[in-house]
C-alpha cells in the first residue's frame, strides 16, 4: 500500500494539515480496498497547531519509509526549519520518494534546496516573499499547482485538493480519482485560466439551470462541427441571448465550453485507449491533429503524448455508462 507521510511542524496551518489527510485517507481502490496509508510525523512529540495541540505517532525517521511526503504550510514560514527536518526530506528526496507541498509550505520545500533550478508555487500573497528569500527557485503564482515530477508544489488552500486529486490520479487513475473528488465535494471544473488535470463528469452548472439539457446534449455531441448559431437553434435562443445565458449560469460562453467537453474526451480516450493521435482528434471533435495537439497543450498544460504516458494505466470501471465515458482532473 502507498504510504503517505503528512509532516506536522509548529505552527502548522491546520487546514493544510487536514487536507491531504482527508483525501488520501478516504480513497479507495475500485475494489474498495484503501489506496493509501496515512501517517502524521513531526519532529517533536507535540505540535503547536495554533488553536491546539497534537501528538504525531511518528518521528522524522518515518519520512524514510514513505512513498509521498506532503509538507503543510506553517503561521510563519520564513522560520527555519528545525534540527534533522532538511535532512530527513532531501535523503527521501534521494530515494526517490515524491514530495509535495500545500501553499506556505513551499518555503519548507525550498528551505532544503530541493526546488532549486526548479518551477515552484505558493499562494499569491507569499510568492513575491519566496521568490526573494530562495532566488533559485522560479515561483509561478498564477497556477494552482506545479508538477515537477518527483516534487510539486500547490497554491493556496483549497489548491491542495487539486493537487491531491492530481496525485491520486496519476497513482490510480480517472475512476478512483472522481471518487475521491466526490467525496471531497469538489467543484466540477475550476475556472481562471489554470492547467487542470482532473476531468469531471460535467463543466459545472448551478442545480436547476435552464442550460443543463442544452450541457447534456453538448457533451453528447461534442465531436459534431458545431458553431455557436448551431448550438443557439438548439437551445431556441439567438445567439446573444445563449451566450449571455452561458455567462449567467456557467461563467464561460458555448465555444468555450464545448472545447473543454472535447478535452475531456480526448483526455479520456488517452487514458484508457490505444488509438493514435489522430484518431483520438477526430472522435473529439477537433477539424485536425494539429489543432488538437494546440488546444490540449494550451488547455492541459501538456502533450497528448506526455499525457498519455502520465495517466494512461487504468481502466474504466466494468459495466460503467455513458456518462462514465467522460468521467476520471483539475490546484
């Protein structure tokens, strides 16, 4: 079983903390058994978390035995790191343990020069801080998370259940990772511009909207040519008053939406198929391979090839519908 150590230091940011110990601790493998073993370690018996107290089970020593090691944000970050903790990480580091860190503790991650050379991110009000104090690392604090690999860094808070989701998906695929997003009430899609790797079952819609049928039939139809004049006769609107709808109840308009439908599928197919490139652009509803590969790059931050290489692994659960199709990663 993956074993994941949560390193509690003083002053650690108690949402930080909890986070990653919810998601991991309640995923679970198709067959329901437990993807994860979670572990809590500190370098002292007691931790101040601030409002209170805690007593980790483990010590630093346990950092060795770990496949993923995730460090918390702490109340003040700019305090060095105690005795035995920079060590610890970078011989984990050295073993090939993955190691992530949740909005301020990106400045533990640095503080042990294991970002140095490397694209990092922290939330936005700290980045301009860690940039000063660790001018090797190259802080990017327009993304919810980074994924260098074998280290990665989150945004603020709530971008630690993105990255947990990423994780959980490069681990054990699209299913197992919906479930945990389920369980952790994750919003559908994020919106701002940033990278997501998370696919959900549908773009986000508020319960009730008048659009969900004309979403459904979106989703259902993304690989057609379909234009916006297209896709206002069906929803029995013009054009303006469709696209001023989809600002009202989604907060993006109907092209927009309908090529994040065809990213979603493309992701899919990726993961759980051996089709070729230009295969997969067509059953997507892209007009070539060369737009596709545009679109996904700039969408998903990453080639269809590298995509496919990072995720693709596990399959679709047996007997799923065909709203599973879609379904897994989107901080």
């Amino acid at each position: 079983m993956h074993t994941v150590a949560v390193l509690a230091l003083d002053q650690v940011i108690p949402f930080d903390l909890s986070a990653p110990i919810e998601v991991f601790s309640r995923t679970r493998l198709p067959d329901g058994r437990l993807a994860y073993r979670v572990r809590i370690c500190a370098a002292t018996e007691e931790v101040d978390a601030g409002t209170f107290r805690i007593r980790a089970q483990y010590g630093l020593d346990a950092l060795a035995e770990a496949d993923t090691i995730i460090l918390p944000g702490t109340a003040d970050p700019t305090l060095p790191l105690p005795e035995g903790v920079a060590q610890a990480l970078r011989a984990a580091a050295a073993n090939g343990t993955r190691i992530a860190s949740v909005c301020a503790g990106a400045f533990v991650f640095a503080a042990t020069g294991l970002l140095d050379g490397r694209r990092a991110t922290t939330h936005w009000v700290a980045a301009p801080v860690l940039a000063e104090r660790y001018p090797a690392v190259t802080v990017d604090p327009d993304v919810l998370y980074v994924d260098e690999g074998q280290f990665l860094t989150s945004a603020g808070a709530a971008a630690a259940l993105d990255l947990c989701l990423h994780m959980i998906r490069k681990d054990h695929g699209s299913a197992v990772a919906a479930d945990a997003a389920r369980l952790s009430v994750m919003p559908l899609e994020r919106e701002g511009g940033q990278a997501q790797f998370i696919v959900h079952t549908r773009p986000p819609a508020p319960a009730g909207a008048t659009l969900e049928p004309l979403l459904h039939w979106l989703e259902e139809n993304a690989d057609r040519d379909l234009t916006l004049d297209d896709i206002a006769a069906r929803a029995g609107m013009s054009a303006r008053t469709l696209n001023r709808r989809f600002r009202e109840q989604t907060g993006t308009t109907p092209l927009q939406w309908l090529h994040r439908a065809r990213i979603r599928r493309a992701q899919y197919l990726l993961e759980t198929t051996t089709h070729p490139v230009e295969r997969i652009a067509a059953q997507a509803g892209f007009g070539s391979p060369t737009a596709f590969r545009d679109r996904f790059k700039r969408v998903v931050g990453t080639s269809p090839y590298a995509y496919r290489r990072a995720f693709q692994g596990v399959p679709a659960p047996v007997g799923a519908g065909h709203g599973a199709r879609h379904a897994p990663r989107t901080g």
